[in-house]
C-alpha cells in the first residue's frame, strides 16, 4: 500500500486562514447551499466543479471545500462550489448544474451512494471526469482510504482492548450500520465486527445486533435506543459502524438512558475523535486525514488540464490515490493537533510528506 504526498501543499498557500483569504479573490465560487453556483467554465480557463458532502456535525467537509477552492486560486482555475446536503435529489440536481456550467472536472463526496450509478451516466455523457472520494464508483477516479483495512483495524482495536480490560466477556456488539454506503459499509462496519469475533471468538452470535444509524449522529441518536431497549441486561458493550458519527451517536444513546457504564466504541474517519470534545467512551477511530483529499484530487486533475489525464482507477483495490487508514486510541490521538492546524503544519512539511507521516501514531 503506498502512502500518497500532497506536494502541492508545500507552496506555502494552504492553510485555513489563507484558504479562507483566498475564497474571497477565487474566481468562481459558488453557492454552497442546494442552489447553483454562479459563472462557470468556458472554453479557455480549465474549472472544478467541487460537491461537498454536506452532512451535519462533519466539519472536515466543509474544510475540504475551503482547501480545494485555494487549490484552485493557486492555479488560475475557476472553482464552482456546490453542496449535495447528504441528499440523493440535491446531487443529482448538482450534476446538472456542474454539466451545465462546462466544467472540466468534478471532484466530490457524496454520503448517499445509491444515486450515484444515475450521476455518472449523466457526467459520461457529458464526457466530464469525476474524481470521488472514500466511495468508488465505476469510472470513476477513486481516491480514498482502504475501507476493507480500516474497518479490520478499528475492529481489532476494539477487540483486543474487550481482551484486555473485560478478558472478552462481552454481552452486546453493536454495529451503526450505514446501508446507502453499501460496500462501503459492509467493509468498514462489516469487517469491524469480524475482527472483533475473530480476537474474542466466544462471543455468542446472538450478542451482535445492528441498527441503521446512516452514517449521521442525529439518526444513529434516534435509533439506538431501540437497541438498548431490546438488550436490557448487557452490561459489557462494544460498538463499531461506518464513521465516528454512527458510533458516536449511539455511545451518546447510552449515556441518555444510563447504559453508558461499560461501553466502549470504535469508530472510522477519525471526524470526532480529535478536539476537545472527544465522547469519553470513543475509545479510538481509523482517521483518514481527510482534509487532505483534495489535495491529492488536484494531482490528477493537474494531468487532466495538461491534456495527459491517467488511466481511471476505480476501485479500492486498485485507487487512483490510496490513503493510509490510521488507527489510534483516543489517548493517541490527544496528541493530534486539531483538523485546522493539521492542514497548516502540512504547508511547512518538506516535499512528499502526508498528513500520515506527520500525525499518525499506531
């Protein structure tokens, strides 16, 4: 597995402040509501359309907005921003817009997948190169982490620390499943509770039990207390699912009802578990630096505009960029600097360093 190098951050230019400076002079950048963006491409200035995933409580979605529209300044390009607002509708009506407005690539995170075979059939059609991250799609540039990893080293984590602090007597696995993301989450969530079988295999099979949560905080809140509720005697309780938002949510649930006692959990992308509100029962996350995405999004589309685009390299098993999942403890990850000062300190770092170079402590 290679480790993928952000050098274009080394300019000096990214960091959230002077992202932030830069969106004022950026030449194009649109409306991040539902709504369109505003000019557009034309047949001389090379332009990304940019969907941000707009799901609640995920600032780093918003951060990656921030740092691909500087990207974008670096290069003279023009940058049109939109939000899919975690809705199938708004990034379908989104791709309309992006083909409308001639851009030359289209560079996203979109948290419901399902829609996403209608998106590329419009975009292929309109012969527009689509760059996703963390959720392939065939024919389309895949950069992410590797989910089928990530959710083997969450779960191992999480199973060796029931070994050691509860000698794997476990009473209930919870998996925050988060369906719409499907291989996605059948990897992360999925392979999480085989590693836990697989280091504490005496578990009863009828101890793992699983809730949508959708990969949202709010939702997961809403219905893990179904969970609880079902399960009113276990006393030792582990719980995995497709991000730290799922997990998350139901770690919350049980602090509500008072089930929180002997509860412990393990989430993914590592969007909670850094700052200084970390749930104390989030006892780790597999973080996948993920403001650095666009960054590594704007090397392939430098080959685009420069008439040399790559071979598509679609999957996870085969990505166009592969980020290196990072599995720490929330001790561990106490000593991350916050998701601000992770994307500035990348700006000072010498050439063909990554986010995972500088912060990753397994």
């Amino acid at each position: 597995m290679k480790h993928s190098t952000v050098p274009r951050l080394r300019a000096g230019i990214i960091s959230v402040a002077a992202a932030t400076a830069l969106l004022t002079g950026c030449s194009t950048v649109g409306d991040t509501g539902s709504g369109a963006g505003t000019g557009g491409g034309d047949d001389d200035t090379f332009t990304v359309g940019f969907a941000v995933g707009g799901q609640p409580d995920a600032d780093w979605q918003e951060l990656q907005g921030d740092v691909a529209a500087a990207l974008a300044e670096q290069r003279d390009w023009e940058f049109v921003e939109l939000s899919n607002d975690n809705s199938e509708a708004t990034a379908t009506k989104n791709a309309d817009l992006f083909i409308q407005q001639g851009v030359d690539v289209v560079m996203m995170f979109n948290g419901q997948p399902s829609v996403n075979p209608v998106i590329a059939k419009k975009y292929a059609d309109a012969e527009i190169p689509v760059i996703t991250f963390d959720i392939a799609q065939e024919g389309w540039y895949f950069v992410g982490v590797d989910n089928a990893d990530a959710g083997t080293e969450g779960g191992t984590r999480l199973g060796e620390l029931a070994k050691q602090e509860w000698d794997c007597d476990v009473d209930l696995v919870i998996s925050a499943e988060g369906t719409s993301a499907g291989q996605i989450n059948t990897w992360r969530t999925g392979n999480a509770r085989d590693a836990v079988k697989e280091t504490c295999p005496d578990i009863p099979e009828d101890a793992y039990v699983s809730f949508e949560a959708d990969g949202n905080l709010t939702t997961s809140l809403a219905n893990a207390p179904g969970v609880f509720a079902a399960n009113p005697d276990a006393e030792n309780i582990l719980v995995v699912g497709l991000n730290d938002q799922a997990v998350v949510g139901a770690l919350q649930a049980a602090t509500q009802l008072g089930r929180d006692a002997s509860i412990m959990g393990w989430g993914q992308d590592g969007g909670l578990i850094t700052g200084d509100n970390v749930d104390p029962n989030l006892a780790g996350s597999v973080m996948y630096f993920l403001e650095g995405y666009p960054a590594f999004a704007f090397e392939i589309a430098d080959q685009i505009a420069a008439g040399e685009a790559p071979e598509v390299k679609d999957t996870g098993d085969d990505a166009a960029v592969s980020v290196t999942p990072c599995a720490v403890s929330q001790e561990q990850a106490s000593e991350i600097p916050s998701i601000d000062d992770r994307v500035a300190a990348l700006a000072d770092a010498p050439e063909g360093t990554t986010l995972y170079d500088l912060f990753c402590q397994p």
